[in-house]
C-alpha cells in the first residue's frame, strides 16, 4: 500500500464522519414538559425554603424562628418545630433522617434529628403501672 493511498484513505474517512455529522443533525432534540397541579394550602406562615421526606407524606417549610409540619396526605400543618436563630435555608437528608439548616447571614449551621412518632391508643386496655407515665410498652401477645 503506498503512503497516497493511506492518506486518501484516511481523509476519505474524516470526510465521510463529517457528513454524518452534518446530514444527521446535531440539534438536540426538545422534550415538552407537562406540569399538573396537585394541591394549594394556606399556611399562615410565609415559608423561607422547604424541604419534603423521601416518602413524600412531609414537607418541612422553614418560617421564621420556626419549622412547619404539613402533612401532604392530611393537608394540614401537624407540628410546629420552635427555632432560635435566623435560618434560610432547610434540606432533608434522606440517610441520617436529619434537617439541615444553614443561615447566610449569620454563617451558622443546625441539624435537627427527624423522628416518627406513632400514637397507639390503649384506652379500655389492661395495663401496669400509674396511668400517666410517660412511657408506655404495649405487648402484642395475641400476635398469630
């Protein structure tokens, strides 16, 4: 094979490259996106950021002095989390469970452990001990 004819060779294939490029299209391609609205709420608060849980059930609205609680299936504020400080911005981390909130202003940082809680009514149930301790074991011994 003579070096020329390497040389077409190798121009003739830069040349061929260069026309796919250019009779394929090198637009990018455009997606619509559709936006359906969900829900509203008033809050009575003016929220600074927010922050929702990884199930989607919470959104942590950062107010000022305070984090509101507002369940999305409940569409209702169910706690109301006191600050001191002036924080403006809030994110959830999904692997420690934790709110992290940052002030600009002040240069500061605060994390707030996040916790579920969940109530179980024994009311008409036998039990041991003063009724207002403020611990209660509930045994579920009938479990088959």
């Amino acid at each position: 094979m003579t070096a020329g004819f390497s040389k077409r060779i190798v121009i003739t294939s830069v040349l061929a490259a260069a026309a796919m490029v250019v009779f394929t299209g090198t637009s990018p391609a455009h997606a619509g996106v559709e936006l359906t609205p969900l829900m509203q709420s008033h809050l009575g608060v003016k929220p600074l950021d927010a922050a929702i849980s990884p199930d989607g059930k919470l959104v942590f609205l950062l107010a000022h002095e305070e984090i509101v609680v507002y369940s999305v299936p409940g569409k209702k504020i169910t706690n109301r989390i006191p600050l001191t400080g002036n924080f403006d911005r809030v994110t959830y981390s999904r692997e420690a469970n934790l709110l992290i909130l940052t002030s600009s202003t002040a240069g500061t940082l605060k994390t707030v452990k996040v916790e579920t809680v969940f109530p179980i009514d024994i009311s008409g149930h036998p039990f041991k001990g003063p009724a207002d301790a403020p611990v209660t074991i509930a045994v579920f011994d009938d479990y088959q």
